[in-house]
C-alpha cells in the first residue's frame, strides 16, 4: 500500500471512478502482487504497525462500553484485529470484505481503515455512500462506526492510477458522511507517523 501512503501517481480523467469494472480491476491485480503480509499492506512501512496501533487504541477506548461485537473491513489483513481490537472485552471479532452485507443492529463498532480509499464516490458509482449505509443499518443501539484513513490537504481527491485509490479531502468525507445519515460524535488526527506520509484522520460515527 506505499501509494495509500505517499503522494501517488494522479489521474487526470473526470471521472476514473466512473468505470468500476475497471477500477475495481486494477485494484484486486494490484493487492494479488503483494505479499499477505503486515509489509506488504502498509507498502514497506511496517514499522508503523505499532504507531498506529497506539493512536487507534487511545482514540477506541473512551467509546467502547462493556463488551463488543466487532467487524474489521478490510482489503487485505486483519491487521487491527491481531493489534487493536482484540485488546478490548469482545463477544465476536471478525474480518470481512468491503462488500459484506451485515445483520441489521449486529455490530456496536465496525471499524474501517483504509478501505474506503478503494471505493467509488464518483459521478456514475456510489459505492461508498451505499457501504455506509449497510454498516450504520448493522449497528446496535449507540454503535458506532470507526473511519480512519488518509486525508489529501489539497481540496480535491487525489487518484493512484496504480492500484485504483484515492486520497479524499476532509470536506469530500463530511459530505460523504452526511449523505449517508451519519453524524460525527468525534474524530481526531493520527499522530507520529514518519514524514512524507500523507495525514490520518479518525471519525467515529453513529
């Protein structure tokens, strides 16, 4: 994931999410070339496992109550879940595709991160907006829904024409959230990650 990770090589189409057949294509060609490994996911910068590891874990822990049943989408590891989640009293800790359809009123946190970068917000697909709406129909009552991926300072996406992801501004996420029904109840900047990277954010949701 080195192009999730550092400026990356931009798109000039309209559009690139346009073509999903081809968007999601690329993508799973990309991800089958890498190793399934920690590495290999975060594109040579394992060594932050253990950062991000901590800033998840401070932002979680004054939202968790009791015991939780989790979910991790994920594109590739459960990566959170050997190194987060499981720290955490639990019922039920699972990984899945970000294509799942949940149980309603299921989980009471679904955490998300990075993920989203390979889902369309496009003019013609709207993936995203529709996966977050399954997740927040999959939340007990005071669930919540755990959004943590890079953000582009610059005010418009940013697209990897090597692996089909894109940056998005934080604007771009609170629209996207708002047109999903969601409302931000906190949200936080992942702190100490080498520089050159590009900038985490965390929202949790409800």
């Amino acid at each position: 994931m080195a192009e999730a990770f550092t400026p990356p090589t931009t798109s000039n189409e309209s559009d690139p999410e346009g073509d999903t057949k081809k968007w999601y294509g690329k993508a799973e060609a990309y991800w089958k070339r890498e190793p399934a490994t920690v590495n290999g996911m975060l594109g040579g910068f394992g060594r932050i496992s253990s950062v991000d590891v901590k800033g998840s874990k401070k932002f979680l822990e004054p939202l968790i109550r009791g015991s939780s049943a989790v979910v991790e989408p994920s594109i590739a590891l459960g990566i959170l879940v050997v190194g987060l989640l499981l720290v955490f009293p639990t019922r039920l800790v699972q990984t899945v595709d970000p294509d799942f359809e949940p149980e309603m009123a299921r989980y009471s946190v679904i955490w998300c991160q990075w993920v989203l970068l390979y889902l369309t917000d496009g003019l013609i697909s709207d993936d995203l907006v529709a996966f977050l709406q399954r997740c927040k129909a999959a939340l007990t009552k005071n669930g919540i829904i755990v959004i943590k991926e890079n953000v582009s300072s610059s005010s418009e996406k940013m697209y990897d024409d090597n692996d089909s992801s894109v940056c998005r501004p934080s604007e771009v996420f609170l629209s996207i959230f708002k047109e999903s029904g969601l409302r931000i109840i906190k949200e936080d900047m992942q702190m100490d990650f080498p520089e050159g990277l590009y900038p985490v954010k965390m929202w949790a949701l409800n």
